[in-house]
C-alpha cells in the first residue's frame, strides 16, 4: 500500500512535470533560441486551458460549451487560439526593445484574467468549469487513468521535444540565433528579423497553450486561479534558467527539477503547524525569487549549457 | 455635471496622482538605467507597509508617517540595486529585467510573511466627512490631498532636475550614457539618486493608494500596468512627461466608465485596467516614443 502511494505520488510528479516542460521547452523556442521576453506565459496557458475545455465539455448552462470534441481537437484548438494571441502580441512588440514585448505580454496575461473572470457566460467565471474530460477518459478510470494520461502528456513532450530540436537545428534556428546574437549582422545577412521573430514567438506561445489545455484536462477543472502568474510564469522561467536555455534537454531537466523540488517542499512545510503553512507557501515564493537571483548572477547557462550543433560539411 | 466632477473627475485625479508618482519612477529608471523596473509596484507596496508599521506605532495621522515608508522603501531599492542589479549590469538588460520580476517576488512575499495577506486599512477605518465646497462639489480630502502633494513633488521634482548638479547629470547621463561618462559624471552616483527619487515617490504614491481603499500585498503589483502605460506615454526619461502621463491614463481610466452615451457605463468599470492596456498598446503600434518626445530605446 505505502508503495503503491509512493508510485502515484510520482506518477502525478511526472504528469505536472511533463506539462512543465512543455512550457519550459515553449519558453525554450522564444527566449533560448530567438531571445525574446515572454512574461505572460500565464495569459497564453490561461487561453490554451480556456479553449480545450470549452471545446471538449459537454452542454452546460452555466457556460460556453457543448461542442464535445475529442479531447486532440480541443489541444488543436488551444494550439491555434493561443498562437494567434501570440501572433498579434509579436506583431506590435518585436520591432522594440525586449522591454516592450515583456510589458506587453504581461498586459496581455493580466487583461486575460479580468476577462476569465467577468465574462461568466464564457468560461463561468470565479466558479470555474467542470467535467472536463481527459483522452479515452471513457474507457479507464481511477489511478489507470492517470497512467494512461501519463504517456499521453509525455508523448507530446517528446514530439514537441523532436520538434525543437529539429527546428534547433535547422537553417531556420541558425538564423534565429544568428540575430538572437547579433541582430546587425543577421540583418546585414539578408534576414528578415522581425518575420524569424514573429514565427518565434508563435510557435512558442501555440505549444504554451497545449500545455495548459492538457493541465485543464488533467485537473478535469478549471477556475481562473489554475493560471496564477507566479506558479505558471515565475516558476517557469526558473526552471529554463537553472536548466540550461539554449538547451532543450535542459529545459526538460529544468522543469524536473525544479518541480520535484517545489513538490517535495510541499510535503516537508505541510508537516508544519497549521499557522506555519500559509505562511510556508509565501516562504517559498520568496526562494524561488532568490533562487532566480543566484542562477542569473551564477549559473547563467543553467545545468546543460547550450551548445551549437558542430558544423557539418557537405561532401 | 456635478455628479461628473464629484463621482469621476476628483478621483480620476486622485488615481492619476498614483500613477504619475510611480510612472516617474519607472520612466528615470528606464531611462538612466535602460531596464524596464518590474519590480516598482512591489517596492511600492513595500513603502505602503512601511507607513502602515509606522501608523500602528504612532496614532497620528498616517500622512504624516509617509518619510517611514519612504525610507523603507529606499533602502530597499539601494540594497535591491547593489546586491541583485550591480552584478548583471554588464550582460544584457534583459537579464536585468528577469532578475527584476524575481525580485517583485522577493517583495510581495516578504510582505506577505511580515505582515500577512489580508486587507489591512489606514486609521479607524471609519469614513472621513468630505469637504464640501459652495454646498454643491463634495470630494474626499484625501484626494484633495494626492493632488496637492503630487504637484508640490513635481515642483520640487523640476527644479532638482534643472537645477541642481546632481539632477542635471541624472537628465545627461539619461540623454546620452555614454557621452556623460567621457564627460566625467558620476554615473554611479546618478544611479543612487535615480533609485532614492524612484523609491521615495513610489512609497508616497503607494500610501495614497492604499489610504484611499485598502493596503493589500497585490496593491502595487496590479498598478504597474497603468504605470507603464503613463511612462510610456509620457516618453521614457522623461519624469514631466512621465506625470502628464499619469493623469492621462487616470483620467482615461475613470471617465471611461462615465456613462457618456446613454444610462449605462460606457465601458464596465471591471475593465478599467484594461483601458491602460489598450492606450499603451496604440502608443507602441503608432507612437512609442511617447507625446513627449521621449527616447525610443
């Protein structure tokens, strides 16, 4: 029994964890290889979770709804939408300084909220939509189900993981951090900078909004706290800074990493008196804002450095 | 009409203070130290809380206690500034930025774990009379009071900055960094005012925020769109245009829920953040430059 808890314990570990590197590594695409500023991650994840959920739960009164699409169809959907905010975030921003792009996605993520919040016949709501369903979640159920989400999520980590690193690579990636660093040159080059980095960020933010569609469908709820900046965007941009950006694997070694730390926090400061656990949490917080300080003055290139593909030469 | 003036005008002022006080911080910091200041409506909430310690020591009126949270608030910034900023100011600014948001982090859950996370008001918490004026106009002496004070600092704000030695340089080393250092400035030092200056009026801005409803650890964080939004429009390194830019955004922000056309209000009052947002988007589309000239970085 004491085992069988422990697997589940980290079965859910690693469920919130593959959702995490999906960010982390979308977080990856637009800071580590094109060196842009993304601090409304929360906004796009918030869309993404918005969108597959209203796509995939049945009829409801309380809300939009009743489409009852596969649980695929809505992560396209969350995809998409949350693509094209990015698209029209981008296009405002990218020709100014990274500043600019961060005050405005973080606008973005925090004009979201309001909407989420006032616009009940939408999303219903402070009180949240339920029922949201999870893939084949009508042939399993109980902690086989968790399973089964498991490899589901993890099969979009590694697609998405192949994807990057093939973009990595490409001659679309050596452009990109080619003007990552050196905008003048790249320019000089012949690139047309402000299109890399509109793509960029597009592809970027469409892989944010899966994420939060498959955090929708894990969690099976969602109210507009699931899309709290601090444990979408802060916690986020921990994890690829410890973990390496530039580096794929170390994005997704960052978001373990850093989850399971968070996690485990948990069961240590739950231990705690009961006026010590509010409190807990605001400790917490208080690390991670300092472990970010360390790792920028520190270990600015995180556990797994980036490091360019070696050149290959055609014979 | 009076309705106009007593329910929207007064204190669409009021909150355009706020926003011009802390947009002025924002924009001499992006302008002399070229990082957008995350954390400002943080260490906002930080000065906020120090006049409140204060108030629950001394009973006298909180406005009087605004110098502890100023202090505060300083201190925070210079340490902020030399343990966390210093060390990154070589890289890229954007590093600095990042580091900035984790220390908006380190600022509102410090304030959490000090003085916990629920609403907490000025005084008794009972409602001041409001001033009326020729038995028509009734507007809260609070408000009276922001704008007063607001524009006594933006005297006093002027003639520091073309004045005296120190402002001067702050405007030189704004204008053209490198140029004022070949000059023989003291960069460093105008990096210490820009922060004494920045904090100062952010501690002020924040107590009448918080007097005017109520101190919470969020408080700053959610003014810091509409900051930047007025820094923006004022144009950056700009401080006088950086207050226009306040009242702009708080007059855009109240009287959009007015209701001009019709019985209803124009725009619902729960979107009145967004209405900051929508303005600096437009500038950065059409003008981000700011009215004023600022400097486009």
């Amino acid at each position: 029994m004491e085992w069988t808890g422990l697997f589940f314990y980290l079965v859910s570990i690693l469920i919130a964890g593959g959702i995490y590197a999906l960010l982390c590594l979308a977080l990856n695409i637009q800071w580590g290889m094109g060196g842009l500023f993304n601090a409304g991650i929360a906004g796009f994840f918030a869309i993404g979770a918005y969108t597959s959920a209203i796509l995939t739960t049945g009829e409801s009164s309380k809300h939009l709804g009743g489409f009852g699409l596969p649980v695929f169809a809505g992560l396209l959907g969350a995809a998409l939408l949350a693509g094209l905010m990015g698209w029209a975030v981008a296009k405002i921003c990218v020709r100014l300084k990274s500043d600019y792009l961060a005050m405005a996605s973080i606008g973005i993520a925090e004009i979201l909220r309001l909407v989420i919040v006032n616009e009940s016949w939408v999303t219903n709501g402070s009180l949240g939509l339920a029922g949201i369903p999870r893939p084949f979640g009508e042939y399993l159920a109980g902690r086989s189900a968790d399973l089964v989400f498991l490899a589901y999520v993890w099969t979009i980590v590694l697609i998405v993981y192949f994807v990057a690193m093939r973009l990595y690579d490409s001659p679309w990636g050596r452009s990109l951090r080619a003007i990552r660093d050196n905008e003048a040159s790249a320019a000089a080059a012949g690139k047309n900078i402000e299109k890399f980095r509109v793509q960029t960020f597009v592809i970027g933010c469409a892989v944010m909004g899966v994420a939060g569609g498959l955090s929708a469908h894990y969690f099976r709820f969602l109210s507009p706290s699931a899309t709290d900046p601090l444990l979408v965007t802060f916690l986020v941009w921990v994890m690829l800074m410890a973990g390496g950006s530039g580096n794929n694997r170390g994005a997704i070694v960052g978001a373990l990493g850093i989850w399971s730390l968070w996690s485990m926090t948990e069961i240590f400061t739950n231990r705690l008196p009961l006026e010590w656990i509010t409190r807990s949490s605001y400790i917490r917080m208080l690390l991670v804002g300092l472990l970010l300080q360390v790792v920028l003055q520190k270990f600015r290139s995180g556990v797994l450095p980036e490091k360019s593909p070696p050149l290959r030469f055609r014979k | 009409m009076i309705d106009f003036i007593n329910f929207y005008l007064v204190p669409a002022l009021a909150i355009g203070s706020v926003y011009a006080l802390g947009a002025v911080g924002i924009s001499m910091i992006f302008g002399i130290l070229r990082f957008a200041h995350f954390a400002h409506g943080d260490l906002m909430t930080l000065g906020t809380y120090g006049v409140l310690a204060a108030a629950a020591i001394f009973p006298v009126n909180p406005l009087l206690l605004v110098p502890f949270g100023m202090v505060l608030a300083i201190v925070s910034a210079l340490l902020v500034d030399k343990v966390f900023y210093r060390p990154l100011r070589k890289l890229p600014t954007i590093y600095t930025v990042i580091s900035s948001f984790g220390v908006a982090l380190i600022f509102r859950s410090l304030v959490q774990l000090l003085w916990g996370s629920q609403n907490q008001v000025f005084g008794s918490g009972g409602v001041r009379p409001p001033l009326v004026l020729f038995d028509t106009f009734r507007v809260s002496v609070l408000h009276v009071q922001a704008v007063v004070a607001t524009s006594v600092i933006a005297l006093f704000l002027h003639f520091f900055l073309s004045r005296t030695k120190t402002g001067r340089s702050m405007r030189a080393v704004s204008d053209d960094p490198e140029l004022a250092q070949v000059a023989g400035l003291d960069t460093e030092k105008v990096v210490r005012w820009t922060w004494i200056i920045g904090a100062a009026l952010a501690a002020v801005a924040g107590s009448f925020a918080a007097m005017d409803t109520s101190a919470h650890p969020n408080l700053g964080w959610n003014l810091l769109m509409p900051m930047f939004a007025a820094a923006i429009l004022g144009g950056i390194g700009k401080p006088m245009g950086a207050m226009a830019g306040g009242y702009i955004i708080g007059l855009a922000e109240e009287l959009s829920s007015y209701h001009w056309i019709g019985d209803h209000a124009l725009i619902s009052p729960s979107y009145k953040t967004a209405v900051a947002f929508v303005i600096m988007i437009v500038l950065l589309i059409v003008k981000p430059q700011g009215l004023f000239k600022g400097r486009l970085l």
